[in-house]
C-alpha cells in the first residue's frame, strides 16, 4: 500500500517514492534567514511559483519568524501576511500549500484561503485548538518538536519522542487521522548544537512514532558553526549535505529555501539509489 497524505480536495501526496522539498516563503521582517526579502504579498506569490517550478513539491508560507529572540506578532497581524500570499499561491498552483503557524486562528484563515496542509511549529501543544481546525478542514497536520530553553544535557531523542507521541494524541484525539500526521525533530529549536547533529544522524529512530518525516535544517546555525559560513544565505552546500543524511535516515520531506539546489542534489541521489536497486535484482556484482 502506498504511503500519502489525503488533501483537503481529496488529491493524494505520495510520500513513498523521491523526498519530497518544502519550500520555504516567509513573509516576515525578521526571520534568520529572509526575513524583509519579501516585502509585500506580490513578491511572496512570484517566489513562491518560482520555488515550485524550481521542484517544490510543497508550499510553505509563514507570517511569524520563530527565530530566537523573534518579535511575537498577534493573529490578525499574522493573517493580514499569509492569506494573500496563500489564496494567490493556492489559485495559481496545482501543488499543495501549507501554512506554517501555531495559531488556531491563523490557520482557519489559511485553510479557508486555499492552504491545504498545517505545519505547527509548536505540535498543537500551544494551542490545542488548531488541531480541531485542521480536522474540521481535513488538512494534514505537520507536529514539530520544540522547546522554550535549550538545555545540552537531556536526552534529546526522548524528549523528543515524548513531546511528538503527546503531540500525535492531542491531533488524533481531535479527529485528525494518524495517517495524516508528519513529524519534524524541529532542528535548531531549543536544542545545543550537538542535538541537532545527533537528531539528523539518528533521524531514523522517530519512525517508532508511525508517521512520516520532515527534516527542516535548511540554513541553520549548526551549519555555519560548522563551516564558518555566518551569512545563512550561504549555507547551502551544508543545508544540502544535512538533507541527503535525513534522507538516507528515512526523511520522507524535507523543508528548504535552495529548492534548485536541494532538487538536482535529489535527482542524482535518486539516480544512484536507482542503478543500486536495479543492479542488486539483475545479480551485478
């Protein structure tokens, strides 16, 4: 049986072939990576049709940053960003858009503008409620693990188990069905550098959760505290590299700003684990 998640208009997103790339448009002035690139919603739009033809398969759009130390913003605020950019994207596209965003209300507005897809940063565990939406819309639902403080001596993998089989419970109990549920670690949100590695490299341990992964390092810190590389713009190469581990690791999704880039690095990753697969049922050496 093929693995897919069942969209609001009752299309399918198969999730067991290629990874499938999220694209990442933010509409924010403040996020770590973008923030004010996008100053209004027509820009948002035409980035948002450039990353699909580019090979996302995938919309992400976001009007909060969740970057350390970000400027909370209220609901209204929020919705005046996102429901242009997503009724724009949702009309002009035939991939689905998601809507990054913890707020029930927020989340209602972007369903109800076309968003297909709910990607809550903070696993329904900030407001309960945006699970009952995304039930009611019959949107699939993206849980992220996420933490308020980092703290390097945890057990990272449990506290991320717990919090995501919490977070599961809390959406299913809400009439969002556990084969619409996608999970994310939540790289570079509260946890030390060391746990983001450690995350990626043993990805696979959150299939025990029974859901599909997305991996998000796209651009992130860890990466330049790795390559030296302070400007996030130019993290790509390590973005990619951080990506292709996931993948290997299980990743179903991954959420990235370099669509170009991330979808050539697929392609050839695709093309080698192909000739592997074909070589091993002709009996090649």
């Amino acid at each position: 049986m093929s693995l897919a998640l069942i969209l609001p208009d009752g299309h399918s997103l198969a999730l067991d072939a290629r990874p499938l790339i999220m694209g990442v448009v933010n509409i924010t002035p403040d996020s770590f990576s973008d923030g004010g690139l996008l100053a209004n919603a027509e820009e948002a739009i035409a980035h948002g049709l450039t990353l699909a033809m580019e090979g996302a398969a995938i919309i992400d759009v976001g009007g909060e940053s969740t970057r350390p130390g970000h400027a909370a913003i209220d609901a209204a605020t929020e919705i005046a960003r996102v429901r242009p950019v997503v009724a724009g994207l949702a009309n002009a596209l035939s991939l689905p858009v998601s809507i990054d965003t913890w707020k029930a209300e927020v989340a209602e507005a972007a369903l109800s503008a076309g968003a297909a897809i709910v990607n809550d940063v903070w696993g329904a565990q900030r407001e309960p409620a945006i699970a009952e939406v995304a039930a009611r819309y019959g949107a699939p639902m993206v849980l992220m693990h996420n933490r308020d403080t980092v703290d390097p001596d945890i057990d990272i993998f449990d506290d991320v188990l717990r919090f995501l089989e919490r977070s599961i419970a809390i959406a299913t109990s809400a009439g969002v069905p556990h084969s619409q549920i996608v999970v994310d670690p939540g790289i570079g949100f509260g946890k030390a550098p060391a746990q983001n590695l450690a995350l990626i490299r043993d990805l696979g341990r959150l299939k025990e959760l029974g859901c599909p992964i997305l991996l998000g390092a796209s651009r992130k810190s860890m990466i330049g505290q790795i390559t030296g590389q302070k400007i996030a713009a130019e993290r790509v190469a390590g973005s990619i590299s951080s990506h292709l581990y996931g993948v290997s690791q299980g990743a179903a999704i991954i959420r990235a700003h370099d669509v170009r880039a991330h979808n050539e690095a697929l392609q050839v990753w695709a093309a080698i684990a192909n000739s592997a697969s074909l070589n091993s049922a002709k009996g090649a050496p």
